[in-house]
C-alpha cells in the first residue's frame, strides 16, 4: 500500500514554492493602505510626504484606477417577486467611501516592503465618519444607515426556494408546529498562507502575469478579464503550492487587480505579502446567517412541512461568489436527507460594514446543515422523543428522490447510514455513560446530526484535461483544479495509473495556466475527485484506445489483433508486446491527448455521533469520542479521505468551540483580528474519533464516487452543537449559540443557576 502521497515529500522537506518563494528581475514591492474605520466618507487623500519617502516608487489611490471595471457578482437567477441582484461594484481601491476597516484605500510602491509600508504610514486621509451597520438583521430595519447608496435598505436579494403556498398549507394541517431560532457564526477561513501576488506586465506581448494564491487559474484568469478590461487570453495566472484555500482563495481579489494595474503603469513587476492581520481584516469571510425554523409535524411526529427565513450578512460588498454561495450553496438540499412533501426558504441577503462574504469550507451547506439538525433535535427533545428515532421516521427511503425544493438524489442509503453510526457509536449505552460523568461532577452530552450535500456542479461548462508524455516515459496530467491539501498529485495518479498499467511515481499533476490554459473548473466544492477526476480516467481510456494503431504499427499486426493488457499493448495470443511509456517515447507527442468532459453534483452523505462532557465549574468542553459515518461512494484513496473527514470535522469543531469574528456593534472595528482574539482549533480537540464508510456508489459518475472535502465540517457543526446543547439542557439551559468557549458555556449555566 501506498505511504502517504506523492506531494509529502516536496511539501516536507520545503521544496514547495508558495506565492512568496517567486522573483522578478527589477521587481518593486507593494503595501496597502487599509481604511481604519467602517464606514466614511474620504474626504482627501495627501499623498506628499509618502512619495517622498526614501525608496517610493508611486502612490495609487482609487482615482487612479479609475480605468478598471468593477469585481465581478452576478446571479444566473432571480429572486422573490422577479427582484434581480443588485451589485453595487466593488473598485479595486476604495473610491470616495470605505464601507470597513480594512477596505483598501492606497497602493503604496517602494523598493522595498517595509519602505512601502513607513511611506504607507504617512499618507494622510481627511474621513468624515458614517454610521455603521454590522449585523444582516439591523442592516434590514427601516432607516439603517445605507452601505452604498444604490441599495435601498441595504438589500441585495430577497431570495426564496420552494413552494410557499404549499408549504404553508403543510404548516396549517399540522398537528404541531415547532421552531427554532439559531445564529450560524462568523467565522474567518485563516488558510496557512497569507494572500500575496506577484504582478507583472510585459509590455512586447501586452500580457498580465500574476502570480498568485488560487484555488484555480481559469476563474482568476476570467474574473480578472473583467476587471481589466482584457481577453482573458491577454492573462497568465500561475499558482504552484497554495498553502491552503478552504474556500476562500476561491475568488479575485481586489488587490491583486491593483497590483497588477500598477505594475504595468510602472513597468515593473510588483509583489505584495500580506500579513495574517490582513487576512483577518480583508480575505473573505464566512457564514453569519442568522435562522428561523419551523417544523411542521403530523400526529404521528413525521416531518410534513419545513421552513426556513434566513438573513445573511454579505459585508460591504458582493465576493464574486457571495450571492451564490449565500442562495443555491445554502437551500439546495433544502429538506436534508428527510423526505418533507413540502419545503420552502426565504433568504434576505444584506449589506453590511464588514469584510465581504462568500465561501468556506461547505460553501453554504453547513448552514442548511445547521439550520435542519438544530432544529429537528430541537424538536425530538420538545416532544421527549429519542432523536435518531425521530429522524428515522422522516428520512427519504426510496431513490431516485426529488427533494421539495432543489435536486434530485440518485442514491443513498439514509437509515443504513443512520444504523451503522449508532451502532459503532454505541447509542444504546449512553445513559451509563452519562451517569458516570455525572458522578464525577461533568454533564456529558451526545450529539447526533445527519446531512447531505449536492458537492459542486461547477460553473464551467466543461472540465478540460491533458495528458502529456516525457521522453523518460514520465506522464503530466494537467488539469483545470488546484491542488492545495485535498492530495490530488496522488489521487489523479492512481486512476491514470491504474488505467494506464503505469507506477504514480512515474506521473506529475499540474496545475494548466502556466503556458496554456485548460477549460475548466476550480478546486471548490468537493467535486474535484467526482468531476474532475472522472474525465481523468475516460481520458486514460481514451489515450489506450488512441495507442492502438500506433502500437499495431509498432508491433506489425493488425489494429484488431492488439489488446492492451497491464501497461503493455500484445499481440492477442503472443508475447509479442511494447509497454504504452515506451511506445510513447518512441512517438514523441503523439500519444498525448486533450480530453473533455462534465459530470455534475452528487450526494454525499453520513451521520456523525458525538459525545462531549463540560465540567460546570469552567464551562470547559471535552469531546471524548466522535462517529463519522459517510457514503462517500466509491472511494480511491481511504488515507486521503480519512485526512480530509479529520480536517473537515475538526474545523467545525473550531467553529463550534471556539471561533467566532466579532465586530463591535458601534465602531464597526474587527475585535478578533489576530490569533490573540480568534482560537483556532488544536489537533486534541476532537477525541476518539472513529471514521466508518457506507458506500453507495453514484452512477452520476464513472468512478461511482461522491465528495468529501467539506463533508466533515457540514456534518460536525450541527453534531457537536447538538452535543453540548444535550450536555447543558438537563442543567436548565434551553438555549445557546456558537461558540461553546469555556466563559459562554459557564456565563450559560451560571445565568440558569441565578
Ligand atoms: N477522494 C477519494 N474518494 C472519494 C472522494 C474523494 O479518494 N470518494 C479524494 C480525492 O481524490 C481528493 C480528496 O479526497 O484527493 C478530496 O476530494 P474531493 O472531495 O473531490 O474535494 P476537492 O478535491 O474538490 O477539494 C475541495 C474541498 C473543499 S471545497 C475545501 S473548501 C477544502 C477541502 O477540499 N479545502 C481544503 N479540503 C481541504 N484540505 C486541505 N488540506 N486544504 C484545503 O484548503
């Protein structure tokens, strides 16, 4: 069996080259200026004093980028009542206003990084402050303070899925009505590697060259066209090693148009690192949608309605993906793995004084996630009901199902996964356990939480790839995602290889962009195995088919006599044969190949089993075991999924125990923007973890498979909040929100006490 996976070695030993690790000759550097306060007016910008500064090179304020477009936000749909998106622009600096603290307002370019940031520090901006509005809900109120005067009451979308008449005939046949209001926090992505660029223009073939961190260059390159002005063939976009994008290394960034614009006014390249305290104030942020539920319920405790009115907060401007993410990411397995004959969804998408949202790890999904399960363990508990019993009694047992509102499953097994999860978790037993924590003082809880997700469709009309040989019979695979974590370099080997008959040592994954560019999607959600990985093996398919003549020639046989066997094509019958890498080395280029395809969503699956334990007197959470169980459909490499099903969990446990990104009500100034204020998770964090598969493979794709990447955190966000809450409600506690942090925990259980 294969040890690790064939990026290990490169990443371990510092042989990766990430964003910072590349050079130009006569490169400048760049710093940005970054607003310090939410919301205001600028009233002047004095660039004098930073231009003379020792080492400046230029200062660019808004005004002169006026030549670029705005980032591109767009909706290929409609929202209630016909009402259209509204994309107030978003320049690459701030243009008249900031709308928060860390918009960027000036692009300071020096010899150096840190004489570009002193000069930074001398511009002086004259601001006439604004109120400021934080949170979706207050955004929303008549006569909040607007985020940009085109949006009246800062709404972007009034967006809704699913039949409202229906559904509310459901709500008013039900024997009982049960909601559920839950906040779903904000959080920061906090990839390892901070954004940065390099930005060149070369003048003799008029083309931009970034480099930059991305989770793929095609959707850079065309985002980047936009802004710019630009065929995107007129854009190179180079990304080796990105130190992880969890979503947000998905879209454009401002600064990296400004870098560009710039180096191409100055005709020098120019590179900008950020900091970590920039990706706190100005990467993308995620989530903070706050829900109301409702459960319609026949007299039997079957689920025959459900309906959700959401408020999302989308920051002060739209992320190219925001909409999406924060609509069809959120409803589109709207009735999760229940079959509810009537669904519908309401989401208002609202501007605010805060960083721009869009995706993190679930794009959208862990909120319905959330949303569903709180809100159906709510309901068990209410009605005094064991909570996996309760929702056994709802699951979608028969496929293909359609759900209310959104797609169609092909496939799954709901209650076998239900089963299985109880069963290795040891459900039956629990209340000895529970006596037995309660002897010692500790309240332990067990959390339960089914989910599905519909991974990544994909923008692209088409997932391009391309197979080329060396003359050392070594295959590249190129292809349009991006390997930043998920071990594609192995994966994608395994399935060429395995065709191929061929070791993965022998085979390079490549990113395209670098000199030719692929058609395709970014690595996003969860679809690169199921997608992307799925063309790679008919492509190996089709590279056998299309060395068959060439073979026959080799070999002086008839097309029809070879066969291909075990790397080998042979004369059908005779031990007459030539290996595909060497008949490739002998006809250089002609064995390699492009090939296209596109396979759309599946359905990937589990329920996840927690059990925590919280000693009252420090409110300190413990997670002492933790049950995944997850229809993954076929599986090509159960190391790399058992990684990513790790990873993904135990950021949700981040987002349940401790992560949370507050701004302050008034100021609007980020109160955690540094990992003094804003805990990420640790490796102990999640105990016992025990990761169990229920395949049901997918005819959706050739390979059978269904994504994993982000299965981890959907599932774990509503488990483990449904853990403490089962912890804390025999001491009183009836409500509480993310993040179950120590002081929150004991503040709750003091609060029932008084
Ligand atoms: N895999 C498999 N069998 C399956 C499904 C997947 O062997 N049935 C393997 C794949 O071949 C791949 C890995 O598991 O090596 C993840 O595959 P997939 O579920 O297709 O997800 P993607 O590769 O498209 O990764 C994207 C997903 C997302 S959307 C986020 S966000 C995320 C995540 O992956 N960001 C990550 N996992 C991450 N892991 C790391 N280390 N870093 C990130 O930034």
């Amino acid at each position: 069996m294969l040890k690790g996976r064939l990026e290990d070695d490169r990443m371990l030993t510092g042989r990766g080259r990430y964003v910072s690790d590349w050079n130009l000759p006569g490169q400048a550097h760049g710093h940005f200026l970054r607003s310090d306060r939410a919301h205001a007016e600028i009233l002047s910008i004095d660039v004098e004093s930073a231009l003379k500064h020792g080492g400046v090179i230029a200062v660019l304020t808004g005004e002169d980028l006026i030549d670029l477009k705005s980032l591109p936000a767009a909706l290929p749909y409609k929202g209630r009542g016909g009402m259209e998106l509204i994309n107030p622009g978003r320049p690459a600096l701030a243009r008249g206003r900031v709308r928060f603290v860390g918009d960027a307002v000036a692009l300071v370019v020096a010899e150096s990084a840190v004489a570009a940031q002193d000069a930074a520090e001398l511009i002086q901006v004259a601001y006439r402050d604004l109120p400021a509005v934080i949170r979706a809900p207050q955004a929303l109120e008549p006569g909040a303070a607007r985020v940009h005067e085109g949006v009246p009451g800062n709404l972007v979308l009034d967006y809704e899925s699913g039949d409202e008449a229906k559904t509310r005939a459901a709500f008013e046949a039900a024997a009982r009505v049960i909601g559920l209001e839950v906040d779903i926090s904000r959080v920061v992505g906090n990839p390892m590697e901070p954004r940065a660029c390099l930005a060149a223009f070369d003048g003799a073939s008029q083309r931009y060259h970034l480099y930059a961190c991305t989770q793929g260059v095609a959707i850079m390159r065309n985002q980047l066209s936009v802004v710019l002005g630009v065929p995107p063939e007129a854009i190179r976009v180079i990304a080796e090693e990105v130190g992880g994008g969890f979503g947000v290394r998905f879209n454009l960034y401002p600064e990296y148009c400004a870098a560009l614009f710039a180096a191409k006014k100055l005709g020098r390249p120019v590179k900008w690192s950020g900091t970590r305290a920039e990706v706190f104030l100005a990467d993308e942020q995620a989530r903070d949608v706050r829900s109301r539920g409702e459960l319609a319920l026949d007299a039997g405790g079957r689920i025959i309605g459900m309906r959700f009115d959401m408020t999302a907060n989308l920051g002060a401007y739209l992320a190219p993906t925001g909409p999406f993410i924060n609509t069809m990411g959120i409803v589109n397995c709207l009735s999760g793995v229940y079959d509810v004959p009537a669904a519908y969804a309401r989401i208002r998408l609202a501007l605010t004084n805060t960083a721009p949202m869009a995706a993190y790890r679930g794009a959208g999904r862990p909120i319905m996630s959330y949303a569903i399960e709180r809100l159906v363990d709510h309901a068990a508990s209410e009605l005094a009901m064991d909570p996996a019993q309760f929702r056994r009694k709802s699951m979608v047992t028969t496929f293909p199902y359609r759900i209310a509102a959104g797609f169609e499953y092909d496939c799954g097994d709901f209650v076998g996964v239900l089963d299985k999860a109880l069963r290795v978790s040891e459900w039956n037993s629990f209340e000895k356990r529970r006596n037995e924590s309660k002897s010692k003082g500790r309240l332990r809880g067990r959390g339960i939480a089914t989910y599905i997700e519909a991974t990544g469709a994909g923008f692209a009309p088409q997932d391009q790839i391309e197979m080329r040989w060396g003359e050392d019979g070594g295959l590249t695979l190129y292809t349009p995602t991006h390997n930043h974590g998920q071990g594609h370099e192995t994966t994608f080997a395994q399935i060429v290889g395995g065709v191929l008959g061929i070791a993965i040592e022998k085979i390079t994954l490549r990113s395209a962009g670098a000199d030719f560019y692929l058609l395709g999607n970014a690595t996003g959600g969860s679809r690169s195995l199921a997608a992307v990985g799925s063309v790679f093996l008919l492509g190996a398919h089709e590279l056998v088919k299309k060395g068959m003549a060439l073979a026959a020639e080799q070999l002086e046989a008839a097309a029809a006599d070879i066969e291909f066997v075990e790397g080998h094509y042979r004369i059908k019958g005779t031990d007459r044969r030539i290996a595909i890498q060497q008949l490739a080395s002998k006809n250089p280029g002609q064995l390699d190949l492009q090939y296209q395809n596109k396979f759309g969503a599946c359905f990937p699956n589990g329920c996840h089993i927690a059990e925590v334990e919280i000693e009252p007197e420090t409110g300190e959470a413990e997670v002492l075991s933790y049950v995944a169980c997850d229809d993954a459909g076929n599986i090509i490499n159960h190391q790399i999924v058992e990684g990513q099903m790790q990873g993904g969990l135990t950021q949700g446990a981040g987002q349940v125990f401790s992560e949370l990104a507050v701004y302050d009500a008034e100021s609007g100034q980020l109160l955690t923007g540094s990992f003094m204020d804003y805990a990420m998770p640790r490796a102990g964090l999640v105990n016992g973890i025990k990761l169990v598969e229920h395949p049901v493979p997918t005819k959706l794709n050739p390979l059978g498979a269904k994504g994993v990447g982000e299965a981890g955190f959907t599932g774990s966000l509503p488990a483990l909040m449904n853990a403490v809450l089962d912890a804390l409600r025999p001491a009183g506690v009836r409500h509480f929100e993310m993040p179950a942090t120590p002081r929150r925990v004991w503040e709750a259980l003091q609060a029932v006490r008084e």
